[in-house]
C-alpha cells in the first residue's frame, strides 16, 4: 500500500466532528492519523446523531491498522507541563498536554496537529511548533473533502486568529513558565 501524503494528529473535537460529518472514514483513507492515547480512551468516546449518541471506537480502528494511537509515559508529560505558565497549564486538557507533548519528542518530520481549541493552539505557538497547526476545514481541504464544517472553531480563519495571538505570546513568553 502506498503512503499516505499527510500525517495528521487529531484532537477529541476533530476526532468527533468527523464522525459527525460522516468523514471520518473518508479521511482514514487518504491521511495517516495519529491520536494521543488519553484522546482515544477517555475523550472520544461518542457523537451525537439525530437518533442519538453514537459510539466511536477508536481503539478498533487502531486494530485494523486505520489510525496509530500513542501513549505517553508520565514523566514527559509533566515535563511539557512545567514549560507552561498556570494560565496555559491549567487550561489544556489531558488529551491536548498529550498531543504536544507527543509533537514536542516526535523523531522526525512531525505530523500536523488538527484541533479546534484555542489554548491548545495556543500552547504549541509558545512550543515554537506553529508550523504544525492545522484547521479542520484545511485538512478536509487537503485530503480532497473541502465543505462548510459548522462551527467557527473548525475553520481556517479562527486557527490563523488563534496562530496571530500565539506566536505574540511566543515573542513576550507570556504563558511560558
């Protein structure tokens, strides 16, 4: 098979919002998808269709070779977390802290990450991995799915606006411990 042309690590609210689109597998198809382990098992674990919730099962997609999931250890994760300020580490999810901690260590070329939240955007502009950062409604863009996705936190112009504030944050250090 050959490999995919985008490596993406995907927060709990592109994760779910995916299945909510009914793209989910679409995506699965054309990017490799990584999800931090706390995402997979404690964060994404439904979505609501018109007749109700709907599970996602992200640890079977792992089993049929669809998505990577990786875990963390404990020590770096606090080591990520005591490079921020109470204002930013108080405010990111475990998932998040996973996420960047899992783009702070990665060993080569690293994966873009596609989230939704603005301190998560926030925190990897203070980590000098901006570059990383990716919109929802960019990676549906880029795997050949562009479409209106909903909520402004999803599109491209919120995660440039979120990328603005944080590579600011970046230059003064505020929200670096």
């Amino acid at each position: 098979m050959p490999k995919k042309p985008l490596v993406c690590l995907l927060d709990a609210g592109p994760v779910i919002r995916l299945h909510e689109l009914g793209l989910w597998d679409s995506v699965v198809e054309r990017a490799e998808l990584v999800v931090p382990g706390i995402i997979a098992r404690r964060e994404a674990h439904f979505w609501t269709a018109p007749d109700g919730p709907r599970r996602i099962d992200l640890d079977s997609a792992k089993n049929h070779d669809a998505i990577r999931i990786i875990d963390v250890n404990a020590a770096h994760l606090v080591a990520t977390q005591t490079l921020f300020d109470a204002s930013i580490r108080d405010s990111v999810d475990p998932g998040e802290l996973e996420a960047l901690t899992i783009l702070r260590t990665w060993d080569g070329p690293r994966p873009r990450f596609c989230t939704a939240d603005r301190l998560a955007t926030l925190a990897l502009c203070l980590l000098g991995l901006a570059e990383t950062a990716v919109s929802l409604e960019k990676l549906l863009e880029h795997v050949g799915l562009g479409r209106t996705i909903g909520p402004k936190w999803y599109r491209e112009s919120a995660m440039q606006d979120w990328l603005k504030e944080g590579r600011a944050r970046r230059i003064t250090g505020a929200g670096l411990a």
